[in-house]
C-alpha cells in the first residue's frame, strides 16, 4: 500500500477516485461495467457495489438501462464550489475583464496540474466564440501558452521523456525541442503557442508568480487571420501590466491572511 507524506493511503477511497477520474476523462463516451472493472483491476462485483453507492450520492449516473455508466452531476457541483473558493481565482477575475474589454481577445487563466493544465477561468472574445467552454477541462502543459508559461518557471531536469503527444501538426513532441522553446519563453519573459494546440490560434501566455514556482498562468489566445505585428506588441504590453497587478493584489491578499493552498 502507498503512503502519502507518511500516511497509509485508505485503498476504498483511491479506489472511488480513480473511478471519478476515468468516468470524468471520458467525457461523452458512457462506460459498460466490465470496462471498468478491467480498466482498474478491480473485481466486477466490487465494481458494481462501488458504483451504486456513487449513483445514489450522484457521483455517477447511468442510462435507464442501467448498463452504461458517466459521471455524475455532484462532480460539478463540487468543481463549481473550488472555482468560488479559490482566493487565487477570485483575484484573477476582474483583471480577466479588464484585459478581454482592452484587446478585445478570449482570455484564460489556468493552473498546472501533474502534466496538464486546467483551465479555472476564461472571458471569451465577442470576435472568436469557442463552441465549448474551457473552463473545467485540461489540457496537456506542452502544447498551449499557459502550460509552456508553467513549465519554463521549473528546470528542465523536470520534463518527462518524450515522445509527447501531438494536438496539432505544429506541437512539440520530443523533449529537446520543448527545452529550446522554454529556454526562448524565459528570455522574453512569456511564451508563445503559435497553432500548437489549436489549429488558426496563436497564444501568449504569462505566468503568475506569486508562488514559487508559479502554479497559475494567464495567456491571450487571437485568430491567425487578426493577429498583425502591431496587435501581437500591444497583447504582450497589456498582458504584462496586467501579470503585474495580479501579482501585486495577490501579495497583498496573502499579507492579509487569505489561506494558502497548496
């Protein structure tokens, strides 16, 4: 059995979150029991026992056959409960809406997460309206602006062996060519995702360091076709100033005793 900073880990409740996390990463594709059960290793029986306990607490749903299975709406609930709780974000927020009303551009802010990053929030452009929200989902750290931003604050000792997985034609697979863009992103002072991870989309991303290492990044995202020299230098202008009293009003809230989390 694992152990957590010296802590037996309770085998039941890595079993329940683990099932969360494969329901959750499959999205719109609904899973049959025995799926599940292969997937984790666990018993069939035991599968189906931890299943219905999740049903009835709505952690999980199923169809009205009662053979395939989702996750449940008390997942959101609870996500939509750390969004409102979260002093970072709480922080972020505004300075999302001042920058989207100034560059007229979708605006995002998200936080590392093992070798992803999760978007925590996004102020969409009137110009380039995304069909689905980014807001709760992750996306690998090596293909967008806010992960590139994330991991050139840490070593490069720290970035796994490739080969890395390819959202686009343009995204980084091998580790060395990932190292010379982040090594390029510190000297700026910000990074850039030129149709890495979506095609016709180019990103600038900023990290935010009022933690060391940051944990949380903002990035502008602008349409190839309005993306001229001169917009590209007002984002990074306006970005910047924008990082700058981010920071400031987060080094301020924590003087002030807002928790800190880890």
């Amino acid at each position: 059995m694992s152990e957590t900073g010296g802590v037996r880990e309770v085998k039941s409740a890595a079993r329940t979150v683990e099932l969360l996390e494969l329901l959750a990463a499959r999205g719109d594709r609904p899973a049959r029991l025995q799926e599940l059960a292969d997937e984790l290793g666990v018993p069939r029986s035991s599968m189906y026992a931890l299943l219905q306990t999740l049903i009835s607490r709505g952690w999980v749903r199923t169809d009205v056959t009662g053979s395939l299975y989702g996750i449940g709406i008390h997942a959101l609930l609870t996500g939509t409960s750390y969004l409102d709780s979260d002093p970072r974000v709480r922080v972020v927020r505004p300075y999302l809406d001042e920058a989207s009303a100034s560059l007229g551009e979708t605006i995002h802010m998200g936080r590392l997460d093992g070798r992803g990053v999760a978007y925590l929030a996004t102020r969409e452009s009137h110009e380039y309206l995304r069909t689905i929200s980014r807001v709760g989902r992750r996306l690998p750290a090596h293909v967008g602006a806010l992960g590139k931003a994330l991991l050139a604050e840490r070593d490069d000792a720290e970035l796994p062996e490739g080969p890395y997985e390819a959202l686009t034609p343009n995204s980084h697979t091998g580790r060395e060519s990932l190292a010379a863009d982040l090594a390029r992103v510190r000297e700026r002072g910000y990074s850039v995702d030129r149709e890495e991870g979506v095609l016709g989309i180019v990103g600038f991303g900023f990290a935010l360091r009022y933690d060391s290492p940051a944990q949380d990044a903002i990035s502008c995202s602008v349409p190839v076709a309005r993306l001229t020299p001169e917009h590209e230098e007002r984002i990074v202008a306006v970005m910047r100033e924008i990082r700058a009293r981010i920071e400031a009003t987060a080094t301020a809230h924590a003087a002030g005793g807002a928790p800190q989390w880890r």
